[in-house]
C-alpha cells in the first residue's frame, strides 16, 4: 500500500515501481496526488487558523 509520506518522500522510487508494474501515467499520477495533499493541508492550515481566531473572540 502506497502511503503519503512513502510518496512524498521517495517521489522517484514510487514512481519508477509502478512504471514497472505497466501503470500507465504514473508520474501525472502522482504529480496529482501531491497537489491535492498540497492543497488539503493549506486548507486545514487556514481551517486551523480562523478556528483559532474564533476562539480568541
């Protein structure tokens, strides 16, 4: 099973593993799962940010 921090931090290796298993497209594959990881933690950072502003009010 392929994880997060596996892909993010062996980007090349995971890449090249499922190459080699003929998956079609992994690079853009992966590429796409690191934007949307990306973009889910800045949104939880922001959440994150105004749940802690609310509470100062």
């Amino acid at each position: 099973m392929l994880t997060l921090k596996l892909i993010t931090e062996q980007t090349e290796r995971v890449i090249a593993g499922l190459e080699k298993k003929h998956f079609d497209g992994a690079r853009q594959a992966i590429d796409e799962v690191i934007a949307v990881d990306k973009a889910r933690r800045q949104a939880q950072t922001e959440l994150d940010q105004n749940l802690s502003n609310a509470k100062k009010l």
